[in-house]
C-alpha cells in the first residue's frame, strides 16, 4: 500500500497514567485524515480501536482496556501513513474499589449506574460495549485494497454495529485465512452469545425463584388485611402509612448524599472554570500584558499578541471572550493614540518617526500617520525659521550695536552641516573661504548676516530628513509586508495627490526661507505685505559689499547642498533668483563704495610732482601695475586652464547634480530632457570653437580695453595669454584629428585586401570598392559634426583628416610589389576618385 503521508506520531497523551477504561485524549501530528482512515490503536499492548473517536488530524479520544503490561506505548496505524511512533508512554494503575461514600483524589467515573432521581440510566456509550471480536477467534487482517473492498461491496460497511454491516466484507478483511475449523468454532460462539441474550431475563427468575414466592406471599397477606380492614383509603391508612415511611426513607437518603453531590457539582464546575481559564489565559491576561510591555516599550510584542488575539477571538460569539476582547481593543486604541502623538511630537529623528510609523501601520491605525508626520514636520520647519527671525530681531532691538554671542551659529549644539559644505566646496572650487574664525569674529558679525547663516543651517539641518522621510513614503519602505499589502491600494489612489501636495510643501519650505533672506539681506525686494512678517529689521545703514560676498557664499553652499539631496532644479530656483540679485546688489554696493572712495581721494593729494610731471593721485606706482597684470595672466591662464578641464574631463565626472530627479518616482515633478551628454569628440570640438574666438575677438577687446584706460604692460598680458591659448588650442586640436582620422586611416588597408584582393590577378574594374566609399563617407561625417559647431573650423580639420588618409593611401599603393594591367587601372581610378571628391580641402602634402 503505497502511503502519501508521514506516519502518525504521537507527542502526548492526557492523563498519562489510569485504571483501566479509563478515558484519554490522544495528540499528536498525522492522526489520520478520518474515521476509515484509523485502522489501529494499542496502549500498553491492548487493542482500542473499538472505543477510539477520531476527532480530528491531532486528537483521538478513547478508552484504555485490559492491558498486560504496566507501561508501554501509545502506538496508532492508519491508512494513509502506517503504523506510527511514540514520544510518550501510558502507565496503568491497579483498579481500587471506592465507594461512593469513600474520600478520592480522582473523581472515579462510573462504568454503568441507575440514578433514582432521574430516572436514567446512565452508562457507557455502546460503542465502547461492543466486543472486540464478536467470533472469539483469531483476527487475521487480509492483505486487500480497502478500495477495492469499497468498489466490491459499493455502500456496504464492515463495523458490526452498521445498519449497512456486510459479513462477507468483515470475514475477507479480518479472517480472509482463516481455517474451516476455526470458523465452525466462531459460529458456536455467535449461538452461545446468541442462547445467552435470549434466556438472560428467565435464568435470572430461575436463580431467584425463592425470593419471588416470598415477595408474592407478603403482597397477598398485605392486599388480605386490608380487605379485611377495609379502610384502604381512609388517612391514615397502612397504605398511607407506608407511603409516608417511603418518602421519609427518601428525604433521608437525598439528605445523606445532598453533601456528597453537591460537592461533585461545585467540582465539576470550579474544574470547568479552571480549565477555561487555563486553556485561554493568554486572552484573559492580554490587557495586564499589553500595559506592562506600552510602559516597558515593547510595542513589537503587544502588536505580535494584538494580531493573535485578533485571528483567535476577532469573530467570537461567547460573551465571555467578547468582554475581554473589548479589553483589548480599548487599550489598543489607546497605544494606537500614543504611538500617534508620539510621531508627531516635534523634534524627533527620522529613525523614530519610521519606526512609530510602522506600528501604526502594524496596529491598522485608520487615516494615513506617515502623511500626518510629513505633514507635521512641514509645520515644524516653517515654525523655527520664523522663530529664528524673531529671535533675532529682539536682539537686535535689544543690542543694536553688536550680534549676541547666545544667538552665534557657534552656540548650536546640532551638528554642522553647513560648515563641513562650506569646506567641501572650497576644496572643490580652490577658494579661500574658510569657516573657521577667530573669536573677534562673532561680536563683529552683522545681525542680518548671522541671522542668514543660522536659517540656512537650521533648513540644512532639518530638510533633509524631511526629504528622506518623503523618498520612504512614496517607494513603501516605510512600512511592514502585511501592511504594504493592505494600503498599497489606498495609498495608489492618493499618490498623485501626495505628490503634488509635497510639492507645495517643498515650494513653501523655499519660498520662506527665500523671503526671510531678502527681508534680511534685500528689504526692498520683498512687498510691502509680506514686510511684517518677513522683514521688520528697522535697521539704517546698508550692508558692505564684503558681508554681502559672505552671505552669497553662504546662499550658494546652501543651494548646493539642496541639490546634492537630488530636489528638483525648478524647486530651487527661486534660491537661485536670490543669488542673482545679491550679486547685482553686492556688485552696486562695490561700486557706489568705490565711488565714494573716489571722492575722497582729493583729501589724500600730497601735491609732489614727479619727473613726468604727476602727483601720487594718478595711477602710475610700477609696482601696483606689475600686480595687476600679474593677476590678469593669472585669471587669463586659470581660465584657460578651465577650458583645458572640459575639454578633458570624463562623463562621469561631469557636475550634472543641477539636474536631479526624483529617484522614488520618475514622473514625480517632471521630466529632464534625455541625450543631454555630450562626446569627448564633440567636446572637444566645442572647446576647440571657444579658443578660435577667444584669440580672434575676447582677448583683442581685452587688450583694447586696457590700452583705452592707457594700462602699462598690456604687451606681456597679450602675449603669454595668447601663447597659452594657442598651446592648448594646437594640442585640441591634434587629439581630435587622432580621434577622427585614425578610425578612418585604420579602415584602408583591411578594405583594399578585403576577400583576398590581389593587385597582380584582379577583374577589370567597374567602379571604386567599397572601402573608399566607407572612408569618404566617414569624412562625410566628419565635415558634418565640425560643420554643425563652427564653419570656420571645416578647413582646418578637414585638411588634416584628407592627408592623413592621402598619406596612408600612397604608402598602400607604394607596398604593392608589381600591378596587373586591371590592378594599375583599379588603382588608378580609386586615387583619382579619392582626390576628385577632397579636392576642396587638398594640400600639398596630400596633393
């Protein structure tokens, strides 16, 4: 019998020890998948398989029998795993006689007894009377299909006790070799059980016939007297009498054992309870539970026993378990309102606003908490600028002539973000700004000035987070798998709006921090109804231009380090509408500062006149100009420098953070236009168009200029600039014929021996092979890509690609040991080809 189950194992058994037909359950794993299919039992060694119920893959319920052995093993075999195993084992106790009366540990259950005051019979179910074996003979289990029984005998059954039974199915399956002799015997036996049922009731009067003539003699001299009497029924009769005595004897007897049941009620009651209790005290001690671990901050554990209880007693209908099921859903909306205001108390770390979140989304809390938390930290952001404004203005009105130490961005205990950009990017840059300062630095400092530097480090503290906290939400990191699941659906429907929500929120982080910058830095650049609540500095004189360069450095590290969280350029644009204008201020405050200076430079006139004839007030001091134009190579070589980066610089090094997107969505804000990089070649061709203009016409208006404003040393200026440029230039420019023109001329020579061509043995010719086509139409390209950059540069390269191919083409024909009449002809009529269509763009090298 092939078997598709693991065998039966039995893993406990209760109680483990007892009488015999003491009543058991059984547990275990693979118990059978029905009644058919449990086919054997044993404990201790004794059969029973009669008196089991099956009742379900994990329990069975039976009685214990006659058994040999005083310990042994519970051993089950069913159909569709076989015989089982053991973990545990039955002992079996020696029957004791107890009375009714007697004191027990145990409550004895009473095999068959007649209960006066109700009138049953109380005993046994009969399938647990039946025999084990009705013949009383030898079982021989057969080695037949029990569905091939089924099929044979269709609706039939082999259990004795079925109407449907079948004696010829229970003679093949438990005697199918049985002897003749043998089943001779069990029919006797079937007669004599047979002859024993049917003469029970007469043997029994025959036993006792004695004590039947003398109760008939005392009910007929009882029936005799009162005849004689004759006062049956009158009170106080001796039928009357008698009645009496027999109800007396029966208050006596329900008095006497009135105690003795009573307490078997309270018993059976209080054992009730207990095992109710017993069996369910993880629901009846959830509530105390779920308080000790919310004080502890065990919320994983209270959510873990909040989801079993839920799957357990979610749909009960006993009142009992409704109560404490109520219990439990009160306190979980509490820890449900607990986590909430928890999430949005304000400040908190990014880590606990996930993590709270994810309990809520575990607890099913309705609504949506992470956008309430987005929602909240949005509030709060926009809060502590505006508190940072106002705390500055107070001290400012408090101490209008210096910046208070308490309010010093030196002061702040967050960590700085600020400061450790600022240094990244100088680094980057090779600027000289530093952020370190020594103490003098801070008393020093304008209020505006200090105000700009704390907002921008408090947005830079506190944005990005926000940011990551909004990446968490879109792409569901946020929350659990069971919870992901249950509000992917209702998330997706609002995700559009979220979107677009968060946008807003984003525009108006940006927006106040822009406002509250121009109202410090820009007063007149902002309405006059939006001055009171972002302006109100009420301060007189203006900012120099050198605070004005510090807080366009400041805006600048803050706009980069915004981008660097990959916001969206059209998000931070009006940061950088704000840097444009302090440029432009910072370039007229430098300018009316330097025409001031100008106008008092008649108090600075010594009046000695020099040889030529003019005073200390024109400038003409040697050294100041040897720096000026010291500083004017510089800036002239450091900008070719910087053509010479771009020119060289790879992809992946190129600054593109400008144009972030949305890494959780990428429609979220917009699209970025694709195919936006360029080609070394095509940079390197744009870079090599820059140079032609900057030696033709930038630094010829430079050096114009100059000599307008009649500047000493504009010769040396012209010249080591020119002499640099046109380095760098010559340079471009032969890596980029090497780019273009070594493809082309390493293409001839596979072309022109392609398919074994032989110059002393070929066909006649009938036009130009294939590989002077490919070659012309690569300079085809060529003269396209430069064409498409810059007109004034087709000559020049062109030139240089037709004699680098013209050169390479003779040394090709110059290898050729000797020519065949139709190989002179071929050859000849391919350069004639070649020089017709480059004609344009021949040198004498190449000619």
């Amino acid at each position: 019998m092939s078997r598709s189950r693991q065998p039966p194992l039995v893993t406990g058994i209760s109680p483990n020890e007892g009488i015999p037909w003491t009543k058991v359950t059984i547990r275990g794993e693979n118990l059978g998948t029905g009644p058919t299919d449990l086919i054997g039992l044993t404990i201790c060694g004794h059969n029973c398989l009669l008196t089991a119920e099956w009742m379900s893959a994990s329990k069975i319920v039976c009685r214990v029998g006659q058994a040999k052995n005083d310990k042994g093993d519970i051993i089950v075999t069913t159909k569709s795993g076989g015989r089982g195993t053991s973990t545990v084992s039955f002992k079996l106790l020696k029957p004791e006689k107890i009375g009714i009366l007697d004191q027990s540990a145990v409550w004895v259950d009473e095999m068959n007894y007649y209960d006066m005051r109700t009138d049953r019979n109380k005993g046994i179910p009969p399938l647990s009377l039946r025999p084990a074996n009705p013949l009383g003979i030898e079982i021989e289990k057969s080695k037949f299909s029990q569905k091939d029984l089924e099929m044979l005998f269709h609706g039939m059954s082999a259990d004795f006790t079925s109407e449907n039974f079948s004696a010829a199915w229970y003679l093949i399956e438990n005697h199918s070799n049985t002897s003749f002799e043998q089943l001779k015997m069990a029919v006797a036996n079937l007669k004599r059980q047979a002859n024993k049922k049917s003469e029970g009731s007469l043997a029994y009067v025959k036993g006792g016939l004695s004590t039947f003539f003398e109760a008939q003699d005392a009910l007929s001299a009882i029936h005799q007297k009162l005849e004689a009497d004759g006062t049956e029924k009158v009170e106080g009769s001796m039928t009357q009498k008698l009645e009496n005595v027999l109800n007396r004897a029966s208050n006596t007897a329900d008095t006497l054992f009135q105690e003795v049941l009573g307490r078997k009620d309270k018993a059976d009651s209080t054992r009730n309870a207990l095992n109710v209790l017993q069996r369910f005290k993880f629901l009846f001690n959830l509530p105390l539970n779920i308080e000790r671990n919310i004080q502890k901050g065990d919320y994983d554990v209270v959510i873990n026993d909040y989801e079993k209880a839920k799957s357990l007693f979610g749909k009960t209908e006993v009142q009992v378990f409704k109560k404490y099921y109520a219990e439990v859903e009160t306190r979980i909306e509490a820890l449900r309102e607990l986590l909430l205001d928890k999430l949005l108390e304000t400040p908190s770390t990014l880590h606990d606003q996930k993590r709270y979140i994810r309990y809520l989304s575990d607890l099913h809390t309705p609504g949506d908490p992470a956008w309430q938390c987005i929602g909240a930290q949005h509030k709060w952001i926009l809060q502590l600028m505006h508190s940072c404004k106002e705390g500055y203005v107070k001290d400012l009105k408090a101490n209008p002539g210096l910046h208070s130490p308490m309010l010093d961005l030196d002061n702040d205990t967050r960590p700085s973000m600020l400061g450790h950009l600022s240094q990244t990017a100088s680094l980057k840059r090779g600027s000289s700004f530093q952020s370190g300062r020594d103490d003098t630095w801070r008393y020093k400092t304008p209020h505006r000035v200090a105000f700009v530097e704390k907002l921008t480090k408090l947005v830079l503290s506190q944005l990005p987070n926000f940011w990551k906290l909004w990446i968490s939400y879109v792409n569901g990191s946020l929350f659990s798998e069971t919870a992901e699941k249950s509000g992917q659906i209702e998330r997706s429907k609002n995700v559009r709006q979220r979107q677009n929500d968060f946008k807003k929120m984003i525009q108006e982080v940006m927006h106040s921090l822009v406002k509250l910058a121009r109202g410090a830095l820009l007063p007149l650049s902002i309405r006059d109804g939006e001055a009171k609540q972002y302006g109100g500095w009420e301060v007189k004189c203006e900012l120099s231009g050198q605070w004005l360069a510090h807080a366009i450095q400041t805006v600048r590290l803050t706009h980069e380090s915004l981008t660097a969280l990959e916001i969206p350029n059209d998000l931070l644009q009006t940061i950088q509408d704000l840097i444009l204008d302090l440029r432009v201020r910072c370039v007229m405050v430098t300018l009316q500062h330097t025409a001031e200076e100008i106008k008092r430079l008649a108090e600075k006139e010594d009046w000695i006149v020099d040889n030529e004839g003019l005073t200390s007030l024109v400038f003409q001091q040697p050294k100041t100009q040897e720096e000026v134009c010291q500083l004017s190579i510089n800036i002239m070589q450091v900008f070719i420098y910087c053509l010479e980066q771009l020119s060289t610089k790879p992809d992946a090094d190129i600054d593109t953070t400008h144009l972030s997107v949305d890494v959780s969505s990428p429609d979220l804000f917009g699209s970025i236009h694709e195919d936006f990089s360029l080609t070394s070649e095509q940079r390197l061709l744009i870079v090599l168009s820059n140079c032609c203009f900057l030696e033709r016409h930038t630094f010829l208006n430079i050096a114009e200029h100059f000599e307008k404003h009649n500047f000493q040393g504009i010769e040396k200026i012209t010249q080591v600039s020119m002499a640099s440029l046109k380095e760098l230039d010559q340079r471009l420019f032969e890596n980029y014929i090497e780019l273009k023109a070594d493809p082309i001329v390493g293409s001839l020579e596979p072309g022109i021996y392609a398919g074994y061509f032989d110059w002393k043995d070929c066909l006649p010719p009938t036009g130009v092979r294939n590989y002077l086509k490919e070659a012309l139409v690569n300079i085809i390209a060529v003269h396209a890509e430069v064409f498409t950059v810059s007109k004034e540069l087709v000559p020049r390269v062109l030139s240089k690609v037709v004699e680098a191919v013209s050169e390479e083409l003779s040394r090709l024909m110059q290898c050729v040991s000797s020519f065949s009449r139709n190989g002179a002809l071929q050859a000849r009529l391919e350069i004639c080809a070649l020089r017709d269509t480059v004609a344009v763009y021949l040198t004498p090298e190449s000619k």
